[in-house]
C-alpha cells in the first residue's frame, strides 16, 4: 500500500517491558516509553474484532495495523497505546530500511 505522510493523523505512544524483580520469585512489568516513542503520527486502520467466552467471562479483542514512519527499534514485546487503549504488537513484517512506512500490526483486549 501507499501512504502519504497527511495519512498519519493519530498520535501514538510506543512503550517497552521493564522486568524487576518483586521480592517473591517472581517479576514486576512496568512500562518505560522508548526514545521517540512519544507522540508519534500513525495512521490506524481496524483489521478485525471478536469475542470469545472463557469461563464465564467475556473476553472481546480488535486487531489494528499501525502505519508509522519506518524506524528500526520497534519489537513484537513493546506496545502501542492509542486514544487511552493499549495495544500488543504481534506483528512487524521486515521491510526495506528505504522504505518510507512501517506497518505494525496489534491487538487490544489482550493480556500484556
């Protein structure tokens, strides 16, 4: 597909995994914004959407493709959060690094 930069008219905030240790074994995820990752111009475009059932609970999920300008320090770990929602990264295909977008693919209703 072709984009044109006036395509990108939503703000996004990409966000990285920082584990610490919690004292019990475990790990603590807090989420540190990447560098340039604030208030970046995406164009986002909804794929799909569903719902499921699982004991008892309704669980509802939505598929997104997040167009950006290419950049190499995006990761299927980070996330994406959009108009207060946050979205997991399942997906960045490879692409030239002279390619002028980047598409990103992500899902909301997920566990993170």
């Amino acid at each position: 597909m072709s984009y044109c930069p006036a395509d990108l008219d939503e703000l996004i905030t990409i966000s990285k995994p920082i584990y610490s240790d919690d004292g019990y074994g475990g790990q603590d995820v807090t989420w540190q914004v990447i560098e340039n990752g604030k208030d970046v111009w995406a164009k986002a475009v909804a794929l799909s959407g569903g719902e499921s059932s699982d004991h008892n609970k309704v669980n509802d999920t939505h598929n997104y493709r997040f167009v950006v300008r290419n950049r190499d320090d995006l990761d299927e770990t980070m996330k994406i959060t959009w108009d207060g929602d946050d979205y997991n990264i399942r997906s960045i295909p490879k692409v030239s690094r002279r390619a002028m977008y980047l598409e990103v693919e992500a899902e909301r209703g997920v566990a993170l």
